[in-house]
C-alpha cells in the first residue's frame, strides 16, 4: 500500500518552496557568520529589524544551528518574579568569555524575543518579564568544545539574574576564547532586491523621502477625560522611542482609571469602537488589553456589568512597526471608561469612528 503522505508534502506549491529556499539559505548564511564568531542573536535581529528574514522562522534557526550544528548547552527556566536591573547583568555578562551566549525569551503575546546579553543596544528588546514566562539560555562557543557542566552552572547564574538574584562569582566564566564581537553592519546575504535598490540610491546621494505628518486632531465634539491614576505617557519613555528599542515593537504598559460607577457594556462597547478606530488607521498595529495581570482576548469575557468597578485599573499596550498615537489611544479609553463614555457610541453599529 503506498503512502498517501510524504514528508516533502510541504514543498508542493511554489510559494512554500520559495519560503523553503529561502529559510535554508538564510540558515547557511547565518552558519557562516557563527563560524567567523558572530552572536546568533545579533545576527538574527539585524536581519529581522530590516526585514531580511520572517520571525516564524527564527526558533528553526535557533534550534537548527545552536542546538543540532553547535551542540550549545540550553538551560530554561519558567520565571518566578520580575523584571530585573537588565544594564547590571550586560554589564557582568559581558565579561563572561567562556561562552558564547543567546537568550531566548517566549513572549506569550508578541512571540519570541532573541536577544544577546553581552550586547549592550539588546537591554531594551526586554522591558518586562511576567510570572511563569518562560526562558532559555543557550550556552556554547562556536562549535569548538566547551565544558558542558560549566555552562550549565552559567545558564543557571544567568537566570537568576533575571529574577533579580546575585550568583555568586565564578572566574571560570571569565576564561575562555568567547569575547564579546561586535555584530556585523550588514545583512546576511539574502537576494534582496529592495536592499540592493535602497543600497544603489544612497550611493548616488538621494536622501529618504520625509515622513509625512500625521493627520489632523480628532473632532473637539469628543473630549479626553482626565484620569488621575492613568500614567501619562509624557511622564514615561516615549512610545515611539520603546518600540524603537524592542524586536517585537511593543511598549510599555499604560494605565487607564476606571472612573465610571461600573465598568459596564456602554463602556466594553465603546473601548471597541475606540480600539477598531485605531487599528484601522494604523493597520499592523494591535492594542493589547490586560486585567490584574492577565491577558483578555474578549472584552466581554471580563468586563461584564459589575465585574470591573469604580477606581479598578486596566492596562494596555500597543504592538507592531511605527507606533503611533499611543498617548491619544490612552485618553480615548479614559473616557471610554468614564461616564462620558455614550460620545463613542453614536453613529451606525458597524461604522468605524474617524478619531485617529
């Protein structure tokens, strides 16, 4: 009886084939960039930032060359506190050259995080880490041998830094032929047409178009309610200026005062009417929603008539490329969740309000 499944199935259309292609000629490249001593990680988020490969196919890459070509050593951990002093442990894990090091955290919202902790530019892809969050490090030197029982206990010591802890010293760590390089300035060599383009007009001198403005104010019909435990952007990192920092493009979280008696339909519908408003201006952009530390996915789920009181505290954060208007999103949804919250409510059910 012939088999009616094959494990080259996958390869059957073009677009997957080409996928393919490029998946394993990304992989090659990046092989020989580990070879010349090169951090998996700064290899992995340059080309991810200037979109030479897609971030699906990172954990392949990860587990292709660390774990089958490299044998590196891999320690995880489910986190059990939160964020760290993250330049404290750059600092002290810079010094490490007995390994060549990638840490891997599974972001349970944006995916996965790729950030190499002896480079000083990845403290920000980091900006907090939940209960239970997973963490991997990966620990080895470039394929030539390295003392397994000693990057366990290095893993181990890296791990507790990001959960606050101080490891005790050990000067093995500093020993060894892993010094910290410098990622590379170019791409992985990928037949990117667009690179090579952007590449031939910035020889002959032409400058980057400038960004256009963005859009007018929304109507003045449709006034911000103040909200005195909401944290003002202002008063925080910008942003624009966080995403800039962060893989997966994701910022800080902001709080929005429950300021209405409940937080009840009126105001579930109106945060959607608000929350479709922005993500159909900015599309790519998603408003993630949390609620005493969870993640909701349905609005209604949560916010039912009496569930969400007066002086409750939700918080939300914005993910994707080119964040935008976050500080208008947030006093938007303070009035969603005031009793000012009908103004988002008028119009045709299914209409999209014009507020961004």
């Amino acid at each position: 009886m012939i088999a009616s499944s094959s494990k080259y199935e996958s390869l059957a259309s073009r677009t997957a084939f080409n996928e393919s292609v490029k998946q394993v000629k990304a992989t090659i490249s990046l092989a020989e960039r580990l070879d010349t001593g090169e951090n998996l990680a700064d290899a992995i988020n340059f080309l991810a930032d200037n979109k030479q490969i897609n971030r699906d196919g990172i954990l392949p890459f990860i587990s292709m060359l660390l774990v089958d070509k490299y044998a590196y050593r891999s320690v995880s951990k489910n986190m059990e506190v939160g964020m760290p002093d993250q330049a404290l442990i750059q600092k002290t894990v810079a010094g490490w050259n007995a390994f060549d090091i990638v840490l891997v955290y599974h972001h349970p919202d944006i995916g996965l995080i790729v950030v190499n902790p002896k480079n000083s530019a990845d403290i920000g892809r980091i900006d907090r880490i939940n209960k239970t969050e997973l963490l991997v490090v990966y620990l080895g030197c470039f394929g030539k041998s390295f003392d397994p029982a000693l990057a366990q206990k290095a893993g181990e010591a890296l791990l507790d830094m990001y959960e606050g802890k101080k490891p005790k010293e050990n000067p093995s760590f500093l020993k060894g032929s892993c010094k910290y390089k410098a990622p590379k300035a170019e791409p992985v060599a990928i037949n990117d047409k667009k690179v090579k383009e952007s590449k031939a007009k910035t020889a002959k001198g032409k400058q980057p178009p400038k960004p256009k403005k963005s859009g007018s104010a929304p109507s003045a019909k449709i006034e911000a309610a103040a909200s005195p435990a909401a944290t003002s952007p202002a008063q925080q990192q910008s942003p624009a200026a966080s995403a800039a920092k962060t893989v997966q493009r994701m910022t800080p979280m902001y709080g929005v005062l429950v300021t209405n008696e409940l937080f009840h339909n009126g105001n579930v519908e109106a945060w959607k009417r608000i929350i479709d408003s922005y993500k159909s201006k900015h599309t790519g952009l998603d408003v993630l929603v949390y609620y005493d530390g969870e993640r909701i996915i349905n609005l209604n789920a949560l916010f039912k008539w009496g569930k969400v009181k007066h002086g409750s505290v939700i918080q939300f954060a914005v993910a994707g490329e080119n964040i935008s208007d976050v500080a208008k999103l947030q006093r938007y949804l303070a009035q969603g969740a005031s009793p000012m919250f009908e103004a988002f409510l008028r119009g045709p059910v299914n209409s999209i309000l014009a507020l961004f």
